[in-house]
C-alpha cells in the first residue's frame, strides 16, 4: 500500500439550546492531507470500469466522441490498474478484454483496449441497471482494490423502474460510480439515482466535444484515491434520534438511509474512497429538553475504516441548555450556510418539478426564491441559470417564468444543484 493521507474532523455547531430545545444541528469537515501516492511508493491497489452507451441515439458524432473519450480515460489509467471496458445498449458487454475479466493496465493493454473501443458503434435500447450489474461482476473479483466506474449516457433509461431499482441496490456499497449525461435528450433524475446509490458525482456534458475532457479528469481523480473505504461512525444516546447525516460539500448526497448499524445506538454511514480532498456533512441529532446548564453529549463521532476498525480520527457533538437567549439563538455560520445550500437544491427540484407539470405559480415562487438564496450566497453560477428560466423585475420583486426555455439550460440548472458553494472565509452566521 503506498502512502496514507493523515485524516482530521472538525466539528462547528452552536451546542446551545433554549429550555426547550431538542434539535443539535453540527457541520463535520473531514479532511485528508499528508501525501498522495507518490512514484517513489506502491500505488493503491485499483479496479476501473468504464461504460460507455452505444445505444441507438448515440449514432453520428456522439459515437465518436463517445469513442474518443473512452480512449481518452484509458490513457489516464495508471500502469497496474485492473481496467476493463463495457457497452452499453439494452445488454452489456465487456469489449475489452475478452470474456468476463479485468486486464492490467500497461502501454500494450491501454493499446489494445483503445482499438477495441475504435470499433464501437452505435445501435439498440438503454438498460443503466444491466450496466451497472455486469461493472460489479467485474469489481468483485477484486474486493482488496479502490473499485470505481465512468459511466456516460445521452440517453433515457428503457428499463422497467423495478428492474433500475433493484440494479441500484444490488450495486450499493460495492463500488463507486461517477457518471456522465451527454446533450439534452437524458433524465438527471436517473443519473442522480446512481449517484445516490453508489456514492458517486454525476455531471452534465453540455457540448460533445468536452466529453474526452470530462472522462480524463474523472479518471484522473480515481486513480488519486488512496483509501477505498471510510464510514462515519455515529454513536447517540439512548434518549437521542438521528434525524439525518448528509454530505453537503462540495455536492449534497443524503446518506442517512445507508446506515449500518453497530449497535443499537451506533450505526455506520459509508463515504466511498478517499484521496487528499476536504468534504463536509451535517448531522442532526434529537434529545429531550434538559435542566438549565445541564451539557451532554448528543453524538460522538468517529471516521473509521470499516475493514479493519480502525478509527482515524473522532469528535464530540454537544447540546448544553442556556437561559440566556443571546447564546441560544445564535446559528452557527457553517450550519447556516449549509442548510440554505440544501433549501436552495429543493426548491429548483421541486421549482423544476411543478414547472413540468405546468403548476406555474407554484414554480415561479420556488425558482423565484431559489434566485434569492443564490444570489445571497454566492453561488453566481446558479443565479446566472435561474435567470434563464425565471424573470424577476429588479424594482418590485415580481417573477415570471420564462416561456422558452433552453432544454440544456434546465438541464444544467437541475444537475448543478447538487454542487454546493463553501462558506467564505469569515462568514459567520448572526
């Protein structure tokens, strides 16, 4: 094993509570530093899968694309990596290599992998979940290894919503998956079902042509991974819920449904693989009110390996009551911040969501106050595309929605949503 990232968790939260107080919100940084793999030390031990539709609507350009991207992420494989290559249509199948394997990565098998990729074309339906499935069939081979999987599609799912589901589920925990959505004719809700499920981003390729760029970047990140697999070990008390444990930066990923438990009071919440990088998650955590100046501790967290216990690195979760209404109303810079991140991301969901089923007020005032909150907290990307599908007038503060939309813009807007800003330096919150 090369050399490991060093790991730390810091806790931000206000731990005082009015009288009768019970929610206990606190935002965890874990940050990896220390050194990635160098040349000088043993790579991590990896296993890449990469995916690539060739089903029907891929026909013309994006093939081509497809085929140079694909060609592209190969490169960027290290030597040793364990790699191998799969179409996508309403089937799967490995093309390279042969049979149902992983080659090693070396100049002759990224040689003739990009060969085999030159003969892709394009023609059949759409199955995700079959994908997916024939990725971990090809992963599981190696449990040791940083199992990742590139995924582009330009397309919508032809499966059954069954059959995606149960795809999903079988995949979960086995490996990470980033994936990709090319033009404007695919679902972001589907890509964002993988990216929940197996801990992964998932992005929109606006123009074809930055296809290769995206694939060699996300290739580039895999092979920084250090450690395959982290947890947030959560402990509360007896009296104590945990509402939710989430990631919130840099994208949100709700993880509270993937505990797994411990004990009957601590349970596990999977992170995916690791490399020198900073991400943060919000915790919130229940109790009964208590007497004035009273201080428990409303959670202990700690950042373990799963495989062999080991714990990296922990913190306290505190909750003390207070009368004094100066310390117990004061809100937590980080905790703001990331709870309007998150308000911001539902509201162009459920914005986007009413404005397709032609519910217009209902869209105008979400989208409306998305702009709002974006514009107040820095995110002039997203402001830039909410203008795109609402008008607000600057004097009275009226929206309307706009009338033509843009497919590749809405598009943009949904997937972008799950991207959060960081707090800026010395942004506390009043």
């Amino acid at each position: 094993m090369g050399d490991q990232p060093a790991f730390t968790l810091q806790i931000d939260q206000n731990k005082y509570l009015p009288l009768d107080g019970r929610e206990v919100h606190a935002i965890l940084t874990v940050s990896s530093t220390g050194t990635v793999t160098t040349t000088t030390s043993v790579p991590a031990e990896a296993a890449e899968v990469i995916i690539v539709d060739t089903s029907g609507s891929m026909s013309g350009g994006k093939i081509r694309e497809a085929r140079q991207a694909a060609a592209s992420a190969v490169q960027a494989l290290r030597d040793g990596v364990n790699f191998a290559v799969i179409a996508g249509t309403d089937t799967a199948r490995v093309i390279y290599p042969r049979g149902r394997t992983m080659a090693r990565a070396s100049r002759a098998t990224r040689a003739e992998a990009q060969t085999a990729i030159g003969r892709l074309s394009a023609n059949g339906g759409t199955s995700i979940g079959e994908w997916l499935l024939l990725a971990r069939d090809l992963l599981d081979a190696h449990p040791d290894a940083i199992r990742h999987a590139l995924l582009m599609t330009d397309g919508q799912n032809n499966e059954s919503s069954d059959a995606f589901a149960r795809a999903l589920s079988a995949c979960s925990g086995r490996f990470v998956c980033d994936s990709l959505g090319v033009g404007s004719d695919w679902v972001p809700a589907e890509l964002r079902k993988v990216s929940e499920a197996l801990l992964g981003t998932f992005d929109f390729v606006r123009n074809q042509s930055d296809l290769s760029a995206f694939f060699n970047r996300i290739t580039q990140e895999s092979m920084s991974k250090t450690v395959a697999e982290l947890a947030l070990r959560v402990w509360v008390p007896q009296t104590a819920t945990l509402t939710f444990v989430k990631q919130v930066s840099p994208t949100l990923l709700d993880l509270t449904g993937k505990r797994a438990d411990v004990n009957p009071l601590t349970g596990d919440y999977p992170t995916g693989s690791w490399g020198a990088e900073e991400r943060e998650y919000h915790l919130c955590v229940e109790v009964p009110p208590g007497q004035i100046g009273t201080e428990i501790r409303a959670g202990w967290v700690k950042l373990v390996r799963p495989d062999t216990q080991e714990v990296l690195a922990s913190g306290n979760v505190l909750a003390q009551w207070t009368d004094d209404l100066a310390q117990s109303t004061r809100i937590n810079g980080k905790v703001a911040h990331y709870t309007g991140q998150a308000e911001l991301h539902e509201l162009i969901q459920e914005g986007l969501s009413a404005r397709a089923a032609g519910h217009v007020d209902v869209a105008t005032a979400r989208l409306a106050k998305a702009r709002q909150i974006a514009a107040e907290s820095g995110r002039e990307d997203t402001a830039r595309l909410l203008d795109k599908v609402v008008e607000v007038d600057p004097r009275d503060g009226t929206a309307r929605l706009r009338r033509n939309v843009d497919k590749a813009d809405e598009i943009e807007l949904d997937t972008g949503s799950v991207r959060t800003s960081r707090l800026r330096q010395g942004g506390e919150g009043s």
